[in-house]
C-alpha cells in the first residue's frame, strides 16, 4: 500500500512539476538583426509584436509601389476605374529607369496587365504609366498619395513619385509601412491576391516576382520587395496561419539573402510565441457607465467593430482589465460616440487600449431627472 502511495506521490510531484514548467516557459527575446529598421504586426489586432527603430524616417524604394496599386485599388472600387481601361504609355513612362515590364511608348496597355507589372514586376514604367493614366501627371498623382496617407494616419511618410525611385523628399518609416500594407488587405481583400502570383506573361515574356518567401513559405501571399542603393534591401512580408495574419517590414538590409532570411525569422518567431485572440464582440455590451440627465440611468457600452488582442503564447488568463470612463457623462448621448477605454495590462503592464463606444442614444431626460442629477454629481 505505502508503495503505491509512493509511486502516486510521484506521478503527482512530475505532473505539478511539468505542468509549472510548461505554464512558465519563457517567451525568447525578438530578434535584434543587423539592419535599420523593422516591424512586425498582428493583422487582425494592428499591434506591434516586435521592432526595431519603427518610427525612423528612410527611402522606402520600390515599397512606395505598395500606396501606387492602393491607389489603383480604390479608383476600381469606385468604379473610375475599370481593370479594362486601357493606358497610353507615354514617352515619360518609357524612359523611367529601373526595373520594368517592358511597356512600349505609344501602346494601350490594360489596366490588368499594368498592375500586374507594378505588383509582381515592380515595373517603375508600369507605375508611372497608372500614375498619369489616373491623375494627369505624376505629381499630380503624389498629392493623391499624400492625401491618402494622411487619411490613414500616416506620421512620418511622404511621396514626391509612384516609383520609389531616389528623391530627397521621398520618405517613409517601417510603422507607416505596416500601417498601410494592414489597410491594402483590409480594404482590398479580393485585389490583394494579385501580390501573391510568382510570376505573369507580358508580350511572351515572363516575369518572375522578386519575393523570394513567395516560394520558400506557402503561408507568405505577399507583399513587395525595394532597393536602390541608399535605401538599402528592403522586404514587406504578409503570411497566413490557419486563421491569423502576420505583417512584416524590413528596411535597410544589406542584402536581398538578408532580407529574405530575417522576414522569414520574424514571422516564425511571431506565429511560434505569440497567439491573437478576439476580446469583444461588435455591438456586444461590453461595460455599463453612470450617466447624468438623461432618459436612463446607465449607458451601454461597447465596441463598433471585433477587437482582437496579440499576446504572448499562454497569457490570455492574465489579462486584467480596467475601465476607464468619463465620471460625469451627461445627456444627450449619440450612439457611437466615443466615451472612454479598457486598459488591458498583463503583469502589470499595458498591453493595449480599446475604445469603448455608446451602444445606444440617450436623450435628455425630464426637468425632474435633471434636477435630481444635478445635486448627485455635486457629491
């Protein structure tokens, strides 16, 4: 008997024992590679798993393409712009140096085959070409991109062309980076698939895409490669995992080995040690606050779209979660509206913050309501 107890006592002590060791495995260190700048970012969250130097201003190269097709993608949605259409290549475009699909001055080239030369050839003829064919002009197309990054919040980027091409005044940062690539498959899903074709046939020729984790990882359906010689090597990378989705920026590589390599370390190391997970529901009442002079007492609180949180792997139960919400709400309230967050910390520390919105109008209530509100906030 005293043997058998023994031996439980054991099987116990090995259980506890692993079960700890399992529940306390560490999360390694993100890797720290020898360029100037990277982000890695949870899709469906829009947090930053990993960086290094995110916000630094450099030449983003041929990155720049991935705002010229976003471009080109909205004027299709809005229909003043048809994948039909045919582009008059101009002399201007002909001439543009640096990678190219090969377009010949004086043809009508369709929109389909020029974005297929933008997105898989980086073919700076092919950009320009768009460029003018939906603006005019191309500086006329960059105010377009200018206003399109200001829209989406955009702090430290600026275009002057569609190519990428060198210019003094052409700049952008890993952060933006992310940012707008998040924003081209959000907004573009059914489009974003041409970013994973390997390869297209143009006049006979065929033209392979520069992304080389397109043919080293299936989960990789994207996005776009760059390199002049101050910008350096650089690697926009998207893969998806069962039912996440990883983005990855590189800039100022020394290679394209380089970037190729830390792209795919960074999204390895992403999908291995960290796990997103949806927090809220849209139109879920999330929280209840007090609210003064209106028709009701307490006002419903939520979120306007499915919120998402990127943590590390085995730390969901250790979200703590604090509201925090104006004290002195007061009638009219519009559904919508904005009223306050829940600080999400895990160990102590914020991990993110999510806006809390009205799930419901609250009108002013009766003269009664109001005078009777108006001495309970003054205590």
């Amino acid at each position: 008997m005293n043997f058998k107890k023994n031996i439980f006592y054991l099987v116990s002590m090995f259980l506890v024992v692993t079960l700890a060791h399992v529940e306390a495995s560490p999360i390694p260190k993100p890797p720290n590679p020898n360029i100037k700048s990277y982000v890695l970012l949870d899709y469906d969250s829009g947090m930053v798993i990993a960086s290094k130097n995110p916000e630094l201003v450099l030449p983003p190269a041929s990155i720049t393409k991935i705002m010229t097709s976003y471009i080109a993608f909205l004027e299709l949605q809005n229909n003043t712009l048809s994948l039909h259409d045919k582009v008059l290549v101009s002399k201007k475009a002909w001439k543009t140096g640096g990678s190219k699909m090969f377009i010949e001055v004086g043809k009508k080239i369709k929109v389909s085959d020029i974005l297929h030369g933008i997105i898989t050839s980086s073919g700076n003829d092919a950009s320009v070409a768009l460029a003018e064919h939906i603006s005019g002009d191309e500086d006329t197309f960059s105010v377009y991109m200018n206003q399109i990054a200001s829209n989406m919040g955009l702090k430290d980027t600026n275009y002057t062309n569609s190519t990428g091409l060198p210019s003094e005044e052409l700049y952008t940062s890993a952060a933006d980076i992310a940012t707008l690539s998040r924003n081209l498959i959000k907004d573009f899903p059914k489009m974003y698939s041409l970013y994973s074709r390997k390869e297209y046939v143009f006049n006979d020729i065929k033209q392979y895409s520069r992304n080389k984790l397109l043919y080293l990882d299936e989960s990789v359906d994207g996005i776009k490669t760059g390199y002049t010689k101050k910008a350096g090597y650089c690697l926009v990378s998207s893969a998806k995992r069962g039912k996440r989705r990883l983005i990855s920026v590189v800039m100022g590589a020394k290679s394209p080995e380089q970037r190729t390599n830390i792209s795919k370390s960074l999204i390895e190391y992403g999908f291995r040690f960290y796990e997103t997970h949806k927090v809220y529901k849209s139109q879920d009442i999330i929280h209840t606050a007090r609210i003064f002079n209106g028709e009701k007492k307490e006002l419903k609180l939520g979120v306007l779209e499915d919120q998402f949180i990127a943590i590390p792997r085995r730390s969901l139960k250790k979200i703590q979660n604090t509201f925090v919400i104006d004290s002195n709400l007061t009638a009219p309230i519009t559904k919508g509206e904005n009223v306050g967050y829940v600080m999400m910390k895990i160990n102590n520390e914020v991990v993110t913050k999510i806006n809390l919105y009205s799930l419901e109008d609250i009108k002013l209530g009766s003269a009664y309501r109001r005078t009777l509100d108006s001495i309970l906030k003054k205590f």
